[in-house]
C-alpha cells in the first residue's frame, strides 16, 4: 500500500514563502499524474496543482504564477513552492493522485499565512 507524507507546513507571514515536500513509498510515484490539494476550513478540498508522469503542469487561477510544483521521480518525492503567500492560502495540504482513486490520503501539513 502506498503511504503518503506531507512536510514542510508552517506559519508564516503575509508575502512569505513555504516549500512542501510528499514523500510517497511504493513503485506507481512515477507512473501517475500527482497533484498537490488544499482544505481550508469550512470548505471543499480542492486541487491546486498538479504534474503529470511526463511533467505537464496545471495550476489553479488562485496559485498560478506564485506556486510552482515539481517531482522527484527518483526519490519518489514531490514538492510544491509556495511564494507570495496570501492569508486566503491558509488551509492543510495534501498530496494524491491528480485524477483517478486517489491514494489513502496522507496527513496533511498545515499552512498558516497570518501577520
């Protein structure tokens, strides 16, 4: 069973930056399109970003040109920087499959974006 683990959350201010790391075990990381998704209070979780096996990117309108996500096939490892970061990007992230049934989900990392 794949596992997913999320790290590199934090608190941080108004224009700051965050770079989110997914740790994922298991053969298929390389094989699938993976995504980074956020959940904020209150709301749906939402797919913000996303990279395909052959590194097609997609973006969110409400990240894009402040968030850049990137993949590490060989460390099975994704990450997600994070500049410009605005109070309305607080939530917990996650990472998962892009499309298809998702992996179990991992536990998040939280991200605060507060002064």
């Amino acid at each position: 069973q794949v596992q997913l683990v999320e790290s590199g959350g934090g608190l941080v201010q108004p224009g700051g930056s965050l770079r989110l790391s997914c740790a994922a075990s298991g053969n298929i990381f390389r094989l699938v399109a993976m995504g980074w998704y956020r959940q904020a209070p209150g709301k749906q979780r939402e797919l913000v970003a996303s990279i395909s096996s052959t590194g097609r990117l997609n973006y969110a309108d409400s990240v894009k040109g402040r968030f850049t996500i990137s993949r590490d096939n060989a460390k099975n490892t994704l990450y997600l920087q994070m500049n410009s970061l605005k109070p309305g990007d607080t939530a917990l992230y996650y990472c998962n499959k892009a499309n298809g049934t998702p992996l179990v989900w991992g536990q998040g990392t939280q991200v605060t974006v507060s002064s």
